[in-house]
C-alpha cells in the first residue's frame, strides 16, 4: 500500500512539471548534438586530408539535404553527398577538407576554387600534396570561424 502511495506521488509530480522536464531534455540534447557535431570537426582538423567537392545544386532554401549548397566528393571509391551553408555555384570544384578516418566529417574550402583540369586523388591528398597552394594561415582562418 505505501508504494502505491509513493508511485501515485511520483507521477502526479512529473505530471505537474513535465514542462520542466521537457525543458531540461530538450536543453540537455542541444548540449549533446553541440559537443558531439563539434568534436566531429576536431577529427577533421587532427586527421585532415583533402580531395575534390563537385557543387552539385546551386543554393536552395529546403529540400531533403537541408538548406545551402549540395557538393559530392569521393574517397576510396566511396561517393560523399554532403550540404554546405555556404552559396557556391553548381558545376563548380572546390577542395575541401575531410576527416581521414572518418570521411563523412568535412570543412569546406570556399575560397579554394579548383579547375577542370585538377582530378581528384582515389585516397586525398596530404597538406603538402595539395595543387594549389593553401597558405596555413588561410586555414586557420577557417578553423577560427569554426572555432576549432
């Protein structure tokens, strides 16, 4: 009997505050994704390689990718479908950078357009391996804006 009492005491509780409740879930997953989409780019910068990012749409507002600019980029034979917030033109080349162990984690290279001529490697290429130049400083540039 006294844990009965006790049972309808708890969830009379969560029924009065479950705005609470769902507040402080809601926070606590926002906090999450932050930390985890965050340490994401840090392996980009740690394990970084680069390789060609084919613009595949021009800027949209909406559609099943998100909003921005859809690119595709391969490596190791594996094609990459990935959006980025920035308005780049499609049927443009770009480098951008991915995370070598984990490919799907990506910093675009916005300034960095590539010409037709440039073919992009099967496994990336190394900082030093680029074709084109890429000062350091230029990328630090990047991993500030990102806070990296």
């Amino acid at each position: 009997m006294m844990q009965m009492k006790n049972i309808i005491k708890i969830v009379r509780l969560l029924k009065n505050n479950y705005h609470i409740i769902l507040a402080f879930a809601t926070l606590l997953f926002i906090i999450m994704a932050f930390f985890l989409s965050h340490s994401n780019l840090e392996g980009a910068k740690k394990n970084s390689k680069y390789t060609v990012a084919y613009i595949t749409s021009d800027w949209h507002q909406k559609n099943n990718n998100g909003v921005g600019t859809d690119f595709t980029y391969y490596v190791n034979g594996k094609k990459i479908n990935k959006t980025c917030a920035n308005s780049l033109k499609k049927g443009t080349r770009y480098i951008v950078l991915y995370d070598s162990i984990h490919p799907k984690n990506y910093i675009m290279l916005y300034n960095h357009e590539l010409s037709n001529e440039i073919k992009a490697p099967a496994n990336g290429w190394k900082f030093k391996e680029l074709p084109i130049k890429i000062d350091s400083n230029e990328l630090k540039v990047y991993f500030k804006e990102l806070n990296l």
